[in-house]
C-alpha cells in the first residue's frame, strides 16, 4: 500500500513544498484494500438488489392480476434471499479482524478496527462554476484550478493510508466543508450535488444535497482510522500501547462529536444507539490496552500488587460487560456483527476470571508474615469486595490459614468455571476460530488455573464448596475520550447565504489628497464616513460598500493597511476601484433536505447542533486571518501539482492534530479604522 507523499516528478530533498498529499492507491493488494474493495462491491450489488426489491413492491401494489402478483411474489422471495446473503457477506468482511492487527507475531488478544464507509466520486466543477458567476459575478472558470484541488482532496479522502498521514488527510477535508457550505449552499437555492454514502455494517447507500452527511461521514472514518491503528499498533511494547491506548481514546471522542453535533442522520451506522456502542467498545479496547501496560514489566507476585491487578482486569471485565449488553439491544443487535457481541462476551468472562485468578493466587501462595504491614493488606482486602461471605472478615481471612485457604480455593474455581464458558462461547461462534491466538489464550488461562487448583489440593481435606464474592472492579487508569482538535473551516463575509451586487467601477479623484471616505476593517475592507460632496459619491460610491479592487489588484484577502498602501499611490490623474454592496435578503427557514435510503425517497430536517459556546456569543469571539480554499484570484505560487495544495496557510499541507489552525477574518472583527 503506498504511503502519504509522493514526489511530483522531482528529486526528494528538495523542500516540503515539492510533495503533495494523496490517499492510498484502491489497487494496491493488500489485505485491508483487497477488504476495501470487496465491501465496495458488496456496497453495489446490494443497491441493485433494493432497487429490484422497491420496483417489485411497486408492481406488487399497482397490479390486480393473481398471475402477476404470484411471479412478483416469486421474485421478492429470491430477491430478498440474496439480500440476506450479501447483507451476511459483508457482516462476515466487518468480522475480519486479522487484516488490522499488528503484522508482527503476537501473543495479545485480538482488538476490533472500524471500517471505512465507502463513498461515490462527486463532480463539483460546473455547480460551483455556475454559482460563482451566478452568485458572485464572476467567471467561474478562472477558479477551475482551486475546484479541482477540492476535488483532488475528495478523491484522496476515499483511500486515506491507515496512519497519521490518512488521519490528517481527512482532517484537512473536514476543515474545509464548513468553507465550502458557508461559500456554496445557500439556504434558497439547490445546486444539483448529492453525496451518497453507504452504511458501512449494513450496506444501505445514503443521498442527501446537503453537507451534513458529508462532514458526518467524513468523522466517522476519521474515527475509524484511529481504530485502525489502534489494533495495528505494536502492543508488546510501551510506545505501542501508548499509541494503541490513544488511539481508541481519539476515536471514542470523535464518535462522540458525531453523536453529539448530527443528530438528525438517517444511517443505521451514525444513529445515536450505534455511536453509543461503538463508543463504549472504544474505551472498552483502550481499557483493555490500559491493563496490558500495567502487566507489560511484570506482576509482582506480592499480596499487594496482584490484588490490584485482580481490580483493574475486573475493569476490562466491567467495561466489556457493558459493551456486550448494548449490543444485545435493538436495534444495535439486528446492525452490528455478531461476532463483535460475541467476542465482547468471551471477554467478560475472561478477564473477570483473570480477576478471580489474582485474588486467589494473592491468598494461596501468600502468607501473613511479622514483617508486612497487617493494616494495610486488610484495608486492601476489604476494598476488593462489595460483601464478604457471612461469618467472615478480612481480618480473619488474613490471620487464619483454613479461611485464607478455603476463600482462595473458592476463587481459583470461579475462575476455571469463567475460563471454560469463555471456551465454550468461543467455540460457538465459527467466525472466532479463525482467530487463533485467542483460542490459545484462552486455553493457556484455563490451564493455569487448572495447574492452581491442584498445587492446593489435598486428598484428606474436606471440600467446602463456598462462593467466591464479586470483586469491585478499579482502575488507577480510566480511559476517557480525547477529542483531536478538529478545525471547523473559517466562515467569510463572502457567503452563499448572503447576495452581492456586481462589482461596480469607481473612479478615484482625489481632491487635496482627500478621497472622501474613511475605511474600517479588514479582508476586505469597508467604505465608512463617506463626503457626500466628493465626487465618488456622484460616481455611485456608497457607505457599506466593500472594496474589492484597486486598479487590476485584487484586494478581497488584503488588510486595511495593505490597501491604504495602494490607495496612497493614488496620484491626481485618479485610478479606479471595484466596489461590492450587500443586498437585503428576507429571512428564511431551515430548509429540509431530500434524502434517498435504499431508493425510497424521505424528508429529514437537517439542523444540526454545531455551534460550540463561542457561535453563541459574536461579540466576544476572537478571529485571526487565514486564507479561504477559493483565493478569488490570488494564486498559490508555491503549488507544484494540481493534487492536494489547497492554498492555505499550512503550506506543507499537513494539519497535525496537535497544531491549532487559525480561523478566518469574520465582519465582526472590523473594529480599526484608517482616514483618507
């Protein structure tokens, strides 16, 4: 699979500049492009099976002939049975875990990678054209270049390599919606682009008008390339798990920024019950890799220690409970694979014998001596359970060996019990024997426990068959959700949601080097305090409008003081300028978007709950300058190829996580002001 940059036709060592950004190539064959795309076939074949379904439907409807409606019948039946079994095909390629994990051999418990939703290639080129001229006055074949970067970055957003330089190539995407929504779809008027997604666990394609499926679909996979490389993460060391560890923890915050933000998508893979699960399985996997670290130097075989452990694989047990119960429910249960509630359950009952496992070990092979601290193992014995068996105390268990003995024995049988129906579940479910290594750690557990119990046993000794108590799951190391820092794209005075008039040309005559106006703010600037006797007024200059143009030197981008610096050469003969006025438009409603799921047309209201604290209040919201996607007419001339180098002010074209990226120049930051 090819990587992240690629030299455009020039030597390396030449500068960051000379390297563009791509996705990887869809016919590289490797084992996550080849499952790529299978599920993209899959994707197109159970389109063309739910058109066939929704035009027998129809037929069935509309005829009254028994003959007819018996060979529809007919048709249904053996359509509906390939649906079933391409739908099962596809859970089966959701249920291929292999491919994501680490290429090294491994001794650790597989984990669960998301995978990507797969979309349909989207023109953007003639819509924008005719918006631009339409919208803005201005030939749209002059921005041809910056609309097919746009397209470019869309393209390689398909593909993105399963690393950090996918991760921020799909960022660098997402921060350029809210651009291109604020730029091009305006609240009154459509323009003709669908973007269809598939549901990435059922398969069900998805067509909506506007973006909010788009930026949605675009964090889900940002989400499931953090879950990518969680698993391929290398877990035998502590770099490895520290990436893994984060990695889940990224992924559960972007899935829950998508739960929280659109609310209102019509896919089964983005409803608030799915994200709910996938986020718990997340953290549950962080938590997981939380303990493998705990347990990577060594347990020390000390009463202390393996109680604690005993504690935190309670945790991971607790955590994967959790996940396992969600997933039973509807209508997650009828979407999400079933080896995924599966594996989740094999988990509870593994770790919380491996719980039981540490207990016992910490009260057989451990005997109260003059030298340990009594209070403090009694105080940690007794935060272990929730209730202590009747008749017993942590103190008497401590002290008085046949107790010790008997709890510990209870202990080290709960956990064979827990080791063999996690074997038993395992062997239930087909689709994890093709995982190897968890049947072998599954049955090197049981075995320890096995080799345990008859350390302990005496032929003499008299069975006392008491219960062992629950122990309190505790963690020193809780995994919660880390939300990258994801830019939203900047907003600008020059919107689809607002109408300009043409540019119009006025002539500049200064009269004792006076122009007669006075400007305020900045990218662009604004015509304020105008002399109703100069004579641009009589040209047809007026207060509020928005300079666009000195001369051929376009100034839409350029601050207060870059203008002042070309007005001031301004000489007697006079030069013009082009000018902008805002229009008055009415209010209008939200509008509804028309969306198309499995060919059957429904309305949704997309109003979707963006707006962070700072939307909520302009005044006090602080912007900085940044270049849009769209310079109108200033060139980026460091670009080397046409892929992938939006013009912005991250010349090398990455958008690190760690990095915050500045927002655009709003009209509520027009506060300074110059006199002419």
């Amino acid at each position: 699979m090819t990587d992240a940059l690629l030299p455009n036709g020039l030597k390396e060592g030449r500068g960051e500049n000379n390297y563009f950004r791509k996705g990887c190539n869809p016919l590289a064959q490797t084992g996550r492009s080849k499952l790529q795309n299978k599920r993209a076939s899959l994707n197109q074949q159970i389109i063309k099976q739910m058109r066939m379904r929704a035009g027998a439907e129809n037929l069935l409807r509309a005829t009254s002939n028994n003959k007819v409606k018996e060979m529809v019948l007919l048709e249904l039946s053996y359509v509906n049975s390939n649906l079933q079994l391409l739908t099962g095909q596809l859970e089966g390629l959701n249920s291929s875990v292999e491919v994501y994990q680490n290429t090294h051999e491994t001794a650790n418990i597989p984990l669960i990678a998301l995978g990507l939703k797969e979309t349909k290639e989207v023109d953007f080129s003639t819509p924008f054209k005719d918006f631009i001229l339409e919208h803005y006055s201005e030939d749209g074949n002059s921005y041809e270049e910056e609309i097919a970067d746009l397209m470019d970055l869309r393209q390689a957003c398909r593909t993105p390599s399963r690393n950090e330089a996918g991760v921020e190539l799909l960022a660098k995407y997402y921060s350029q919606l809210p651009l291109m929504e604020s730029r091009f779809f305006g609240p009154n008027r459509p323009n003709g682009i669908f973007f269809s997604w598939y549901d990435s666990f059922t398969g069900v394609p998805l067509c909506q008008q506007n973006l909010s499926l788009e930026k949605a679909s675009i964090l889900f996979n940002i989400a499931a390339l953090f879950s990518q490389i969680g698993t391929r993460a290398d877990r035998q060391t502590t770099v490895g798990l520290d990436e893994a560890i984060s990695s889940f923890q990224k992924a559960a915050g972007v899935l829950n920024l998508l739960k929280e933000t659109f609310t209102h998508i019509p896919s089964y893979d983005m409803s608030p019950a799915m994200l709910s699960t996938l986020i718990r399985m997340m953290l549950a996997q962080s938590q997981e890799c939380l303990f493998e670290k705990t347990a990577l130097p060594g347990i020390r075989n000390q009463f202390l220690p393996l109680l604690r452990m005993a504690q935190e694989a309670a945790k991971v047990s607790e955590v994967y409970d959790q996940v396992h119960q969600s997933m039973i429910q509807s209508p997650v249960k009828d979407n999400v694979p079933s080896f995924w509630s599966t594996n989740a359950q094999v988990k509870t009952h593994h770790y919380r014998s491996m719980a039981h496992y540490f207990v016992a070990s910490a009260l057989l092979d451990h005997q109260l001596g003059p030298g340990d601290d009594e209070d403090q193992q009694e105080k940690t014995l007794s935060q272990v359970y929730d209730s202590i068996p009747e008749g017993r105390s942590p103190q008497d268990i401590l002290k008085k060996r046949d107790q010790r003995e008997c709890v510990g024995k209870a202990h080290i049988r709960r956990a064979i019990l827990g080791h063999e129906e996690a074997l038993r579940i395992y062997a239930l479910c087909h689709q994890l024997h093709e995982l190897e290594v968890l049947q072998e750690i599954l049955k090197a557990s049981h075995e320890r426990s096995l080799h345990k119990s008859s350390e302990h046993e005496r032929e003499d000794e008299f069975p006392d068959y008491m219960e062992a108590p629950d122990i309190i799951a505790k963690t020193e190391h809780k995994a919660e959700m880390q939300l990258p820092p994801i830019t939203k794209g900047p907003l600008s005075v020059f919107s689809a949601k607002q109408r300009w008039t043409p540019p119009r040309t006025i002539r500049l005559r200064p009269v004792d080097r006076d122009l007669g106006f006075t400007l305020k703010g900045g990218s662009p600037v604004q015509v304020v305090s105008l002399d109703p006797l100069n004579p641009v007024t009589a040209d047809g200059l007026k207060e509020g409008d928005f300079i666009v143009a000195v001369g051929d030197t376009d100034c839409k981008w350029m601050s207060i003081s870059e203008v002042m610096r070309l007005l001031k050469d301004v000489g007697e003969d006079g030069a013009d300028i082009q000018v902008v006025s805002l229009m008055e438009m009415m209010p209008s409603m939200p509008t509804k978007s028309a969306t198309f799921s499995g060919n059957l047309p429904k309305t949704y209201s997309m109003i979707c709950l963006d707006l962070d604290d700072d939307d909520k209040n302009p005044k006090s919201r602080k912007v900085t300058k940044k270049s849009s996607f769209l310079s109108w007419g200033l060139k980026n001339k460091l670009k080397s190829a046409s892929t992938l180098s939006l013009p912005t002010a991250d010349h090398s074209g990455t958008l690190p996580w760690t990095k915050p990226s500045p927002s655009f120049p709003s009209s509520s930051a027009f506060n300074d002001s110059a006199l002419y």
